[in-house]
C-alpha cells in the first residue's frame, strides 16, 4: 500500500496498516533541513521575462524539493505551493512530482473559496459590509465558489489523476471564539463551503477544511460541510481532540492538534508529553486520524523540535 492509499483510506475513516499517516500544511523549514529555499519565500519578480527552460528548471527544482520534504519525513501527502500559483504551472509541478515520485504520495492544492477572516487594513470594511451589504457579499461568494469550482473542473477534464484532493484553508475563528456568529456563517460560508466541496467531490476529489483557533461554536456546521477531514483542532484555541473524536469522528477524518506554541517555546519534556497525548487521542478510533502540527511547520520553529516530533511519531504512532 502506497503512503497516498494509506492517506485517502484515512480520510475516508478505514483502518490502515502500521504507523498513523503524517503530513503538514506547509513545511517552511527547507532552508535549516536542506539549504534550500522554500518556493513561499522566494520572488519570481522576473518570471515573464524568463526562457522556458528556466521557468521548467524552476518548477523542476520545486518539485524536488517538495519529493525531498515527503521522503525525509515520511509524509504520506503535501499540499502543494506552487510559485508562480497560474493553472499551467501548477499542472507542470505536479507532473513533475509525479515522474520523480509516481503515485506514492498524494497531492493537495489549495482551493477554498469562502470568506476568511480578514486582515487588520480591511476589517471595518467587511464588517461593514456584513450588515450592509449582504447581496454585494452574496454576489462576490458565488463569483468567488465559482472559479474555484471551474478550477477544479479544468484539472479534471485535462488532467485526470494528478490531483488527489482540496485544502480549504479560510480562516474563520481567533482563539477565543469564531469571527463569524453562527448566524452569518449559516449565511455568508455554509452554502458556498457546501456546494464547493459537494462539486470537488463530484469530480473525484477529497477535502480537508483547515481553520485555526476555537472552532467549537461551529464545529457542528463545519462536519456538516461535507468534508473528509477538519484540521488543524488547535488547542490553542482550546479544541480538545479527544472531545472531538468521541463528538465527531463517526462523521470526519481528523487531523493535527500537536500544540505549536509548546514546539517553538516548550520544554523538552511538554513537547514530548504534548506530541504523546496527540498520538494517543488522535489514534483512540483505530482509524481516520492524520499525525500533524495544529497549524504547519512554519517560519521560526526550531527544526530540531519538528524533528523530536517526527521521531516520536516513528517509534510510537503505529497501529497495534
């Protein structure tokens, strides 16, 4: 069994043989791993004005790299980031992971449509435009779930099989609570989370909704969405995943909770006793749980604090 069958099997609640899947949103590290640049962190200001052989040796590279990433950790999947992000790169990265590493790993692209969180320059305006205008905010959803879905349908008219799945990463609570009442996030997200992942199901594809931060006023909406999986069940926002998996892991796949903030600032022994209790709660089903970080391996976090995880993870993550 391939580390993507042993993936998709997880996503689906079934029982896979030996160790706990593992994989991270993003692995930021490559620089500290491998003296290499991660594709996030670098600028392709002179992209347009490259040959086409630089721009495949670009692409080339950051497909090695992402091979590289998977091999080194025993990732059983990467979310792809593409740079630059426009459909025919995207299409060449993925081939080129696939000649240098076939079908062993699955591959996720980012592909959530819905509203997120926004930043601190534009909160007043959204928030404005919450109570003010709502057919406005209707309008831009639809055009914005459409695009992603005609996406989607692109990829898998012209490309089938190089894509496994959909991370849907908006952002929707802080730490302490969702900035969405159940009310607006009944209005302006559920329909459109709901019809984007009903069509990339459609079209063969899987889905793992990502949100940090306390999503438990929502969490029922969120596995009502339809997606295979919820990530990150931070706790720093107080998610308890032990909670969740008796509440919720009838109905959807689970991924991380491992706390990031003891990664980066933690003793050595609340990091080990953190990445334990994730592995024991994560694991309790028997089934349908994916070994990550509560949010990914991100600038700034120690590498060798990753790697106590990922060895811990090696020795103690594995199926009886």
């Amino acid at each position: 069994m391939t580390e993507r069958e042993r993936f998709i099997k997880t996503l689906h609640r079934e029982p896979v043989p030996g160790r706990v899947p593992t994989f991270e949103l993003e692995f930021y590290l490559t620089m500290e791993a491998f003296g290499r640049v991660h594709p996030g962190q670098r600028a392709y200001h002179q992209w347009n004005q490259m040959s086409p052989k630089e721009r495949h040796l670009h692409l080339d590279d950051q497909a090695d790299l992402a091979v590289t990433v998977m091999q080194t950790y025993n990732h059983s999947a990467m979310l792809l980031h593409v740079n630059p992000g426009d459909f025919d790169s995207v299409v060449r990265f993925m081939e080129l992971i696939r000649e240098k590493s076939g079908d062993e790993f699955a591959l996720m692209s980012h592909g959530d449509p819905t509203f997120s969180i926004p930043d601190g320059n534009e909160m007043m305006a959204f928030t404005e435009r919450l109570y003010e205008d709502g057919e406005g905010l209707h309008k831009e959803a639809r055009q914005r779930m459409q695009n992603s879905i005609a996406f989607a349908e692109k990829l898998a008219a012209h490309h089938p099989g190089l894509l496994d799945g959909f991370c849907l990463c908006s952002d929707y609570c802080f730490n302490t609570n969702p900035f969405f009442s159940r009310e607006m996030f009944a209005e302006f997200i559920m329909p459109y989370l709901k019809e984007t992942i009903a069509a990339y199901r459609d079209l063969g594809f899987f889905s793992i909704k990502h949100t940090d931060g306390n999503i438990m006023p929502i969490i029922d909406m969120l596995v009502d969405s339809g997606a295979d999986a919820l990530h990150s069940l931070d706790p720093q926002g107080g998610v308890d995943l032990a909670e969740v998996s008796r509440d919720w892991g009838d109905q959807i796949a689970l991924c991380g909770n491992v706390n990031c903030a003891l990664l980066q600032t933690g003793t050595q022994e609340e990091c080990e006793a953190d990445i334990r209790r994730s592995l024991r709660d994560g694991m309790a089903r028997g089934a349908g749980y994916v070994f990550c970080t509560s949010n990914c391996a991100y600038t700034g976090l120690p590498l060798e604090r990753y790697e106590l995880m990922n060895q811990i993870w090696i020795k103690e993550g594995v199926y009886s």
